[in-house]
C-alpha cells in the first residue's frame, strides 16, 4: 500500500467515526427530543384530566343544586295548592252554613267591625230573605254599652256572603270575600303552620 492509499484510508477511517460520531449524537438529541414530548404530552394529558375532573364536579354540583332548588320549588307550589283549597273549601263552607250558624258568625263580625254611632247594615238578597226576625235586637244586645248600634237595611247589595256596613257615607265591606282578601297572607300564614308545622313536613 502506498502512502497516497494510507492517507486515503485514514480520510476514510475519520470520516466514518465523525459520521458515527454526529449520527450518535442526532439520535441522541433525537430520543431527548420524544421524551421531551413524551413528558410533555402526558403533563397535558394529566392537566387535561384534571380540569376535566374539576369541571365535572362542578357540573355535578351545579346540576345538583339546580335540581334541589327545583325540587323545594315543586314542594312549595304543591304546598301552596294544598293551603288555597283548604281556605277555598273553608269560605264555601262558611257560604254554606245553615242559617242561624251562618248569623251567628255575621253577629260577631257586626261586633269586631262595627263603629261608634249607628251602623247600616245592607245584605245580599239571598240573606235578606232569610234573616232572623231577631238579629237586629239581638246584635243590638251584644253592642250594648259601646256607643255602637245597627239597623238592618232592606235594600239589598251584592255581596256573596257577609255584609257591608254604612256609616253616613263612609261604606265598610265585610263581605267574606272581602274580608278573605284582607287577611289572605295572614290566614295562609295559619294554616301552613297548621297543617306542615305542627308535623314538621
């Protein structure tokens, strides 16, 4: 072998360990490269499950929440249904009563709602034709000793049940209507403690 060939041979020799050298090398940075990616893909992976989790939770949170609201809601309308009956069903039996039970009551309202001075009471028509020939003197006996009388008006109003009770020109309406009406909020207030309270429903 000559010289020319040795020098030739060990060009070669070199440049094979140089391309082995940089081809070691570009392997190397490219493993370095995947387990970067590797590492970080599965970073995001596990940051991705993690929010996903988070939300979730959340979701099932907010769900839960919205479905108990709307179950309190149901509950309470449910409630509320049941308490408007029963006071419904309540003023038709008042309506109903026969009538010296009915006049009854109309004496006590007379004593609760009336006013110093003379009274005027005026009835529905139906009423009229069915009143006590003694309610005037009656109801008049249980105002003694107030400054407050009454008299029984023959011309009829429309009212459905109850009364109206004239002072000059100043009316009051005691109708059962009107009188339901007055007293609704505090009434329902009764009966809800009435019929829930009292059984903790």
């Amino acid at each position: 072998m000559t010289g020319i060939d040795k020098i030739i041979e060990k060009i070669e020799e070199d440049s094979r360990a140089a391309c082995n050298e940089v081809m070691e090398k570009a392997q190397a940075e490219a493993l370095a490269i995947i387990k970067k990616a590797q590492d970080d893909s599965l970073k995001a992976l596990t940051e991705a499950v993690k929010k996903a989790e988070a939300e979730a939770v959340l979701n099932i949170e907010l769900v839960t929440s919205k479905a108990e609201h709307e179950r309190k809601k149901a509950v309470l309308t449910a409630k509320n249904g049941i308490i408007d009956e029963i006071v419904k069903e309540a003023l038709q039996r008042l309506k109903a009563m026969n009538t010296e039970d009915y006049f009854k009551v109309i004496m006590e309202l007379v004593v609760r709602y009336a006013q110093n001075g003379n009274g005027l009471l005026r009835f529905s028509k139906e009423d009229l034709d069915r009143i006590p020939t003694d309610f005037e003197a009656e109801t008049n006996k249980m105002l003694a000793g107030s400054n407050k009388t009454i008299s029984v008006s023959r011309q009829p109003v429309s009212v459905d049940g109850g009364f109206v009770i004239v002072y000059d020109d100043i009316e009051q309406n005691c109708s059962f209507d009107s009188l339901l009406n007055a007293s609704y909020d505090e009434i329902r207030d009764e009966v809800y403690k009435e019929i829930f309270m009292r059984d903790g429903i």
